[in-house]
C-alpha cells in the first residue's frame, strides 16, 4: 500500500516537473547541453561549435569548454545516444516544428529573434527530452522515496504525506526538477545514498547496497562540487550504522563516476582537477575572488539566502520554518540521532559554504538555486513538526495552509516569463513575476502545445492534479481502514 502511494506521489511531481518547458535561452543548462552535443554528435568535449547560446563556457588553448561539472552530462549521454534516431526522424521534425508554429508557443518567442530554425526546435527536444529522464524522472521518485523514509523513521502517513508533496512543490526543488541543472539530479543522490545508509528493520547490511550508496555519492560530487560536504556527511553516516565493513564498497562504489571526470579533466583541461571555473570567459573577479569565489559567510548572503525577498528560501517555502520546531521535536524524541545529526549537519555545511560564494545569488534564479541539494534533509525536520501539527486540527489546518501557500509561491515565480527572474532585478516580485502575470507571460508549456494561452495553459495540469490527489485520497481512507479492521481484529482477539 505504501509503495502504490510513493508512486502516485512520484507520478503528480513528475506531471509537475515535465509539464513546464525548460527555459530554452538559459547559459547554465546551454553549457552542459553543449558538451552532451559535442559528446553525443562530434565524439569531443570542445563545444566550439555551440557556444554561441552561452556565457557560461571555459577558454583553454584557444578552445572552448563548459565550466560545469559534467555529471548530468554523463548520464544523460547513453539516453541521449539511444533517442537521437528518434529525435532526428522526419516525423519527430516535422510534428515538432508544426507544434512551435502554432500560435500560443510561437507567441511566447522573442520577436527579435531569428525565429524557429530546425536547429533550435532539434535543441529544445533535446533539452526536454534529457531533462525529464535524467532529472525531472529521479526528482520526482526522490518525492516517493521521501515519503517512505518518513514512514521508516516512524512519522504517521498523512504528515509523510503533505511533507512529501510539499517538499516536492511547495520549495525551489519543483523548478529545478523541470530544467537541465544538476542541483535537483544532486538532491536526489544524495537523498537516495542517504536512504541506502539507513538501517534495515531484519539489521542486515549488504554489500550491493554499500556499493549503491557509494556510487549516488560519487556521481552527486560529479554533478556539484559542494556535494562532497555533504557527501562526506552521508558517508560518516553510513559507517556509524554500518561499520568499516562498509568503507571498502563506499569507496568502490565511487570509483566509477569520480574515474569518469578524472578523465574528463585530463582530457578538456590537461589535468585530474576539476578547473573549469578558473578558465571561466566570463565572471573572472567573481572566481578570482578566495578560492573559486568562496571566502566566508557574510550577514548578506545570509540573510539573502534565508529571509531576503531576493532570493531567500523562507520567503519563497515558508513550511521549511517547520524545520526549527521540527529538530527541537526530534531530539526530545530520544531516538534516530545519529540520523537527526545527518539532517542537521548536511544543510547547515552546504548553507554556510554557498554563502561563503561571491555569487550567492545564482544568476538567473527561481529561488536561492545553490540550495536546491540540502532542501530534503531540512523537509525531514520539519516533518517532524508536521506529525505534532497532525494531532490537532486547528495546527493541522496551519500546516496544510503553509504548504499551499509555498507551492504557489514558489509556481508563482517559477512560471513567470520565458526565463527565470534576472539578478539585475532585486525586486524579484514587484519587478518581474507581477508584471508577467499581469500580461499573460507564463513559461512556455504543454498546455501550449494545445492551443491554450496564458494562465489557461495551466488547466490540463491542474486537472490531471486533482485527479492524482483524489487518488492519494483514495489511497489513504484504504489504509485507514485497513488498520481500524486490524484494530477491531486485536481487540476481539483479546476479549
């Protein structure tokens, strides 16, 4: 039964996160398409030939390379691979251009711009098409997986529930989930090691398992640097439940990922260390500034990651706030401590370090970005709190409202404009969602693909959202009734 819900958990995200268009003109997911294309198309990873569509790219000996870390990249190369027959058949083509000429998605394109050349519809399936396997895909089963560690560490169904679905929706996470980034794809192989790690009811440890959870820590380091913090944390984890048993498949199980941008890096940049950044064309004072932007955390980027309308995580999620009372909660349940430290540890390092970063801010963001990979082990402490506010129904109705009133909060950026909100405009809502939303500027999306414009693009999605909650719905009032009949078994049985 709990399975059947992680999944229908899993299906309303992923209907959530592929059902808006990933931003088409943006550097950060162009730079790490463009080594895909050069990899996939050319056999190199010099993406002289594509990056004309980015700023983020690295000069080295006169060529040009993406600066980011190749992870995504890695794992979207055998699918990509496998698909592109598909992507380049005549009927894929023209059904693709046929769909961009019609008026509500040909109405969102810049009308300066050089229109829909064949190679730019090619280059919008391929980042559709990649970004819901290789991100939107294990993003959307990290919801299902929350879920059920939730009910592992012992919280009730019904706040395992909302904290799975509010996590998901209600935090920067759902963006990122839709878009060629490598930040969700992180969060959930991080979560997912983590989840490995955590001990079995029967106490068995397996070496597959070890091995698993090695390899998830090993590619979220190749996917984001920073995930070594955190990574390391997990691993810590892992071998206090486990013990040094489990040190040589940990390290085993990392070997494959890590060898893969070892690799990468001799070959783009003549070294095993991951340098793009220092050969960045662009943002050079920025990277120059301590080591590779990272000098110490400062009352702005703190406050700005945190509280600022900018781009702060609260003001955007303010459920997450549950997190505070959530770990109070948890340590005076006496129990799960070395998991409570995990919780706390692995997002209190990666907060501190991304606002050690002269560029805290991200760029153009939905959201403070650089966060997206500690927001499932904060949504474990505030579940906690969630499962208080459960047993009373005036709590229960606050915290049902906080996580509505997140989700559409964080939509409401999210789908404003055809790209995410710039950083040269600190009023981030007043400045550019408002505006948006006012003139019917919404991110290009499936609905369009149907004729609908605007806001109206939005109703088959949310009609096919309220059937899923139905379904969860559904789900739930089984399981209720499937333990009353338990409990009206056990106490027949004792009378």
């Amino acid at each position: 039964m709990h399975l059947r819900r992680a999944a229908l958990i899993a299906l309303l995200l992923l209907a959530w996160y592929a059902y808006t268009l990933p931003r088409w003109s943006d550097w950060s997911q162009n730079s790490r398409l463009n080594l895909l294309l050069a990899l996939g198309d050319d056999g190199t990873v010099v993406i002289d030939r594509y990056v004309a569509n980015t700023g983020d790219y690295a000069l080295f000996k006169g060529r040009a390379y993406s600066d980011k870390a190749p992870g995504p990249v890695f794992l979207a190369l055998p699918a990509y691979l496998a698909l592109t027959p598909l992507i380049d058949s005549p009927f894929v083509r023209e059904r693709s251009q046929s769909l961009g000429a019609g008026g509500a998605l040909s109405a969102t394109l810049n009308p300066q711009g050089s229109g829909l050349r064949e190679e730019k519809v090619r280059f919008a399936l391929v980042q559709f098409s990649m970004t819901a396997l290789t991100i939107a895909l294990p993003a959307a089963a990290l919801g299902g997986l929350l879920y059920l560690v939730l009910l592992r560490l012992g919280l009730a169904a019904t706040p395992a529930l909302l904290c799975a679905l509010a996590y998901g929706l209600g935090t920067p996470a759902g963006p990122y989930a839709g878009n060629f980034y490598s930040h969700q794809l992180v969060a959930a192989l991080l979560f997912g090691a983590f989840a490995c790690a955590l001990p079995r009811p029967c106490g068995r440890s397996s070496f597959s398992r070890a091995l698993l959870c090695g390899l998830l820590l090993g590619w979220a380091v190749i996917g984001e640097y920073p995930a070594a913090l955190a990574a390391g944390l997990i691993g810590l984890y892992a071998l206090s439940q486990h013990g040094w048993r489990w040190l040589a498949p940990l390290i085993l199980g990392s070997l494959p990922p890590l060898t893969l941008l070892i690799t990468y890096d001799l070959v783009a940049f003549g070294t095993p260390l991951p340098i793009g950044y220092a050969h960045s064309a662009l943002w050079q004072d920025q990277h120059h500034t301590g080591f590779m932007s990272i000098t110490y955390p400062r009352l702005e980027s703190l406050w700005g990651l945190s509280f600022g309308p900018f781009r702060g995580l609260f003001v955007r999620s303010p459920w997450l706030l549950l997190a505070i009372p959530g770990y109070l909660l948890w340590w005076r349940a006496s129990r799960l401590r070395a998991e409570w430290w995990a919780a706390l540890g692995i997002p209190l390092s990666l907060f501190l370090f991304y606002a050690s970063s002269a560029m805290w801010w991200g760029g153009f963001a939905a959201g403070p970005r650089y966060l997206v990979p500690l927001l499932p082990f904060l949504a474990l402490a505030a579940a906690w709190a969630l499962d208080g506010m459960f047993k009373r129904a005036a709590t229960r109705v606050l915290a049902v409202s906080l996580a509505v009133l997140s989700t559409l909060l964080v939509w409401a950026e999210a789908l404003a404009g055809q790209l995410f909100p710039p950083d040269s405009i600190r009023n981030t809502w007043a400045g550019y969602v408002v505006p948006a939303w006012l003139e019917g500027d919404l991110a290009r999306n499936l609905g369009m693909a149907l004729g609908l414009r605007g806001s109206l693009s939005l109703l088959p999605l949310l009609a096919l959202t309220a059937l899923l909650l139905l379904l969860l719905q559904v789900r739930s009032r089984g399981m209720w009734q499937a333990r009353r009949d338990e409990a009206l078994a056990l106490s027949s049985s004792k009378s």
